[in-house]
C-alpha cells in the first residue's frame, strides 16, 4: 500500500508547541486518506520546536496531493492549548515532495483546510476542493479584518478595540509583548524615580536638561554639542527624521518677502539671492500644514506652534546652512524675518521655533500617516482580499508583520485623548487631528515613489544627502526584486488584468487607505505588470525603508531635546532685539513635558529582540525554485549594499545608518 511520509514543523516561537494530540488527513485529486493520529514512540506530539516525522499509508494512490486537513484534540485531563505550526511537507510514494504552508495558530478542536502552496492565483486554481478551500479561507479573512474609520478624513484602520480582539497571527510574539511593556515600563519608572516625569517646573539652565537623557548615542550626544549651529540645523533637514519637507527654491513665494539686501551677508563672495536661486543654492521649508491651527493646553498652561517659512542656503563648500526664517505665513510687522545677523537668541530661538514646528510635521505627516497608516491600509487590504496561496501575499505578508498591532497601541496610547502625544505635544489635540486631515488631503503616489519625489523636490545634485543616495539604492535593490518575483507569476499585461484578487487588493487599497480621491493619482485597478511591480516596490519601501529612515532616529536627533522640542511655552517672538536665554529657557517645554517626550521617542527608536531585517523570510512560504533564487540574489544584493554604507559611514562625523539594511526591519513594527 502506499506510504507517504508526513513531516511536521512546529515554528521557533514562544508557546508555539502543544501537548494536544494532532491528526491529519491527506487529500488528492483521486481520494483522501483516513484521519491519522500522528504519534510516535517519542510521546506527546510537540513539546520542542522542530520537526517531526510521521508515516501515512493509504490502499491505493491518492493521485496529487491538493490540500491537507488538520485538527488538534486535547489528551483526557489536560486542557486545550495553542499551537503554531509552520508547514507540512508531505513526501509522496513517487518521491515528490509537496509543501503545506501554515504559518497560523490552531487554537480550537475544528478542521483546518490548508493548501498546497505553489503560488497559484485564482484563474489556475482548477480543481474544486482547492477551490472551496480557497472560498472558505477568504470568507473567513474578511470576517476577521474588517475595515473601520477612526477619525473621519483619516485612512481606513483595522477593526478592533484592544490587541486581544486581533487575530491571534498578527499579535506580538510573547518575546515582542514582553520587551515592548518592559521597555516602556523601565523608562517611565527611571524619569519617575529620578523625579522629571510629573515636574511642572521650567528649566534652570541647559546643563540641567543632559540629565533626563534616558541613554546616550553617537549622534545624540553630536546633536548636544552641536545644536546651535547653523550647518547642524541644515544637515538635519537631509538626513535627519524629516527629509521630506525640503525641496530646491527657484522663486521665493510671494508670503515670504525676503530682500537680497537682508541675506547678502550670508551669501558667500559677490553672489546675490537671485544668482544664488537661479543656480539651485537656495531650498525651501514651508511648514503652511500647521497654519492657523489651536495649538495644546498642558497642564493647564497654553502652548505654541508656528507654521514657519525657511531659506537655506547651499553653500560653496557644500554645507546647507539657513540664511531667513519667517515664523508665521503672512508677512506682517510683528512676524519680522529673522537672520543670522541677529542677536545670538533671536536668531537661536527663531531655529528652536521651526525644530519644533518640525516636530510636528514629523511625527504627524511623515511618519504617522506616510508610514504607519499607509502599512496599516496594505496590510488590511492584503489579508482580505488574497488568500495565502497568492503569489502577492507570499511576497508581502512578511512586510506586515506587528504593524496591525503597533497601529493599535499607537491610536491607544499615543493618538488617544489621554496619549502621550495628545498630552503633551503642542499639536496634540484640535490640531493634531487637522493636521492628519490636511496632510491625508495632500498625499500623492508620486511623492511615495522616491525617485519620482526627490526629482519633485529638486535633490538630485544636492551634496551629503545620504537620505536619497541611501535611499535611491535600496529602492532600486526592491525594485529589482519585486520585477523579478512579479514577472515570475504573470507572463502577461493580460494575466494582470484577469487576476481578480489583485485587481480586489489595489480598489481597496484606492477606496479605504486614499478615500477614493483620484487626485492622489493612486491606481483603482492594474492594467499592466510593470504597474503592480512600481506598486508593489512603493509597499515594501514604505514599510521598511521609508520607515526606517523616519523612525529609526527620534531619539538620535530628539534625545537633546533643545534640538527638537515637543512643545513651546511661550509665544514666538514679535520684534527683534528681545530674547535672552532667560526668554529660551522659559520658552522650552517645562521638566515632564520633556520627560514624557523624550522615553517616548526613546522607546519607539529601540530595536525590539526578535527584528526580522529587510529581506529575510523566515516564513517559508514561496517554495518553487526561480523565487526562492531570487530572495537569495536579493538577500546578497542588501548584504553588498549593507558594507558599502558601512564604509562610507567610517569615515562621517554624523553616520547615516536609517536606510543600511542591515538594521532596517522588515516591516512597521515599532
């Protein structure tokens, strides 16, 4: 009779074995196996990681195998428990080998239907067990993602109140739980303990502000001794959290009445402002977002938030320096132009002003939305609408991972009336949900698809901006895989279009994550391949590089909080001549404030234990041969690519580490 021979792989992650008794049963296209107890003389079933194998013997050949049955059944007197296998391989009497991903929790007694996993879409799905089973798995994903809107003129969000309403696949691992609560914990204890965190007192002195540091990195401790400089403030504006706000400025706008006369001390040589625009030296920054917006009550005292208009000046040695800031967008008497040639604080103040201006338009606009929601809209489209046998959901799914749930934890504990950004931001508020409303209403395609927006911009030539040489290289690394996993499953532009379950991921995507605005110029549907590969690469960057490159440095350049502070306590000044450090000091955010601001950022720059980088998938589930070549190439071009920024990172005093891929992860998970 034949004999198959079964091998079960539990996954390496806590509390994933079991102690239930497990059966499976094979099905073919000419007849089905009885249900097998899979036991053996080793006792229980799984009680370690790894693998087991397991014989099946069937009366006659069950012809190719199409899908396998599992069910788990707890031992007399002992409970029912969780299991997370990872897949089935099933050896067949011929010597073929069929691959049975799975990569879920078992949690009840049922039947599971999991497929054989060769990327099929749809129209190749032909015989009609693998077609119930394909239907009954989408019935079943759409039930457990469900589309909700958390704010009206916000992108579409996860439906679910709490982490233990999600489904149990895309929760924190126990080790992520654990360290994420732990860390979060430690650093609020330390501030309360070391007594900052409920201060409402002003700061004394700067000195004073180096002792809330909760931990010291290279370029924190840089941007301490440095902050005050003007070629610091310009760098930060390339490579810095926020690279997405400058662009080259070949006409000042007719708000910002900057004269030659006022930066002509600044302009190095004989050169004047018009050469200087008129030969791409001059870059804008134009915070119009938080125009005319109620900035935060906290603890009871009213703060500050300026729309700021900044000149900066690219410089005969190539330094990016500001040469004008204008804190407000109507040129008025009491909204002077301030200069370098100012008095030392007018001048200081004017940056501390448009730091935390930057600090708003951050974390609302480049990060929150353009990183984590975007991830969140791509990860709910891509669960509902393409079952796990699905070529895209093979190449993007491990570009999911924690984002459901970090999303979670950030409308909850962040976002929330009681977060720590409503708190304690100065945007947080009225102005924090205005602000996500406007910057959702300006989101285009083409500014996600970074070579498209640094040719926008005005970057190309722009020299020491590791931000788009970092990132132009990593996008055209993805690019050129996603071309090579995509052209691998659709031959044809028409193969494209008859895929149903793409053409069902990108509407939604279009109708739920942009609002079905068609002036965002993303996709309703897919005409072409080369439309769903520069899609695709847009998903990925997004959720690794992009984010990495926004998050990944909070700490770094907001960790000196006199670099970026969260909020302002006092009005911006309205003539010159006035500011003292006395003005400075009192204008910073008070003690807690800056403590609450500083563990936050501490704690969502710090790599979680269990970071998968990008590239790596440890989840098995592509197994024919071309794609798993290509992860490979893949993974050695990253690895390249890796020791070529270490190189040149060697030689900087200001390393640019966001977008090495070695220390990029895989997906929003943090």
């Amino acid at each position: 009779m034949p004999k198959y021979k079964v091998t079960v792989y539990t996954h390496n992650i806590a509390t994933g074995t079991t102690m239930n008794n497990i059966f499976i049963k094979l099905v073919g296209e000419k007849g089905e196996s009885k249900r097998t107890w899979l036991t053996s003389l080793k006792g229980l079933f799984y009680q370690d990681t790894g693998s087991r194998e397991f014989d099946v013997v069937c009366p006659f050949s069950l012809g190719k195998l199409v899908l396998i049955e599992l069910d788990k059944q707890p031992l007399p007197l002992f409970p029912l428990d969780a299991w997370f296998p990872s897949k089935v391989v099933v050896t067949t009497p011929e010597r073929g080998t069929c691959q049975f991903p799975i990569y879920c929790w078992i949690l009840d007694k049922e039947v599971h239907l999991f497929r054989e996993g060769t990327a099929k879409r749809l129209c190749d799905e032909t015989n009609h067990l693998a077609r119930y089973s394909r239907e009954l798995e989408m019935k079943t994903r759409t039930e457990l993602y469900c589309w909700d809107t958390y704010k009206e003129g916000f992108p579409g969000s996860m439906k679910a109140d709490n982490p233990l309403d999600l489904p149990s696949e895309i929760q924190f691992s126990f080790t992520k739980a654990t360290q994420f609560l732990f860390t979060a914990a430690t650093g609020i204890t330390e501030l309360k303990l070391m007594g900052y965190s409920d201060s409402k007192k002003s700061w004394k002195n700067i000195d004073e502000i180096s002792n809330v540091c909760l931990n010291r990195t290279v370029i924190s401790d840089y941007a301490q001794e440095h902050w005050k400089e003007d070629e610091f403030f310009g760098y930060q504006y390339l490579n810095g959290c926020n690279p997405m706000l400058i662009r080259r400025c070949s006409e000042l706008p007719a708000n910002f009445p900057v004269t030659g006369d006022m930066v002509k001390p600044s302009l190095r040589g004989s050169s004047s402002l018009l050469k200087e625009l008129q030969s791409g030296n001059i870059f804008l920054l134009d915070y119009k977002n938080l125009d005319g917006l109620k900035a935060n009550v906290i603890n009871r005292k009213k703060q500050y938030m300026v729309a700021p208009l900044v000149l900066l000046y690219r410089t005969p040695d190539d330094k990016l320096v500001p040469i004008a800031i204008q804190l407000k967008q109507k040129p008025a008497k009491d909204n002077p132009i301030f200069l370098p040639t100012d008095s030392e604080y007018d001048w200081l103040l004017a940056k501390i002003f448009v730091r935390s201006a930057d600090f708003q338009e951050h974390q609302l606009n480049v990060h929150l939305l353009r990183t984590h929601l975007l991830a969140e809209v791509f990860a709910v489209a891509l669960l509902r609408n393409m079952p796990m046998v699905h070529p895209l959901y093979k190449l993007l799914i491990p570009h999911t991972r924690y984002s459901l749930q970090i999303n979670l934890l950030a409308r909850a504990f962040l976002i929330a009336d009681e977060g720590v950004f409503t708190q304690f931001a100065a945007s947080g508020g009225e102005a924090m949900n205005e602000i996500l409303r406007r910057s959702v209403a300006s989101l285009t395609y083409s500014s996600l698809c970074m070579p498209e927006d640094i040719t926008a911009r005005g970057l190309e030539s722009v020299p020491n901006n590791y931000y788009r040489d970092d990132g132009l290289k990593l996008w055209d690394i993805i690019h050129r895989f996603v071309e090579g996993v995509i052209g691998f499953y659709y031959k044809s532009d028409s193969e494209v279009r008859e895929d149903q379950e793409l053409q069902n991921w990108i509407k939604d995507i279009f109708d739920h994550g942009f609002l079905a605005q068609e002036c965002t110029g993303i996709p309703q549907s897919f005409s072409t391949v080369p439309e769903v590969v520069k899609f695709v690469t847009v998903v990925i960057f997004t959720c690794s590089g992009q984010h990495s490159a926004v998050n990944s440095g909070q700490y770094d350049y907001g960790g000196w909080m006199p670099n970026t502070p969260i909020s302002l306590q006092q009005p911006p000044p309205t003539t010159k001549g006035q500011s003292t450090e006395s003005t400075m000091l009192k204008t910073f955010p008070d003690v807690g404030t800056t403590a609450q601001g500083m563990s936050t950022m501490w704690l969502l720059s710090k790599q979680s234990t269990d970071f998968v980088t990008l590239g790596q998938y440890p989840e098995e589930h592509f197994n024919e041969i071309p794609p798993c070549r290509m992860i490979q190439k893949f993974q050695t071009d990253l690895k390249v690519f890796s020791e070529t920024v270490k190189a040149r990172n060697s030689g900087l005093p200001v390393p640019y580490t966001y977008m090495d891929p070695a220390l990029v992860e895989n997906s929003v998970a943090i």
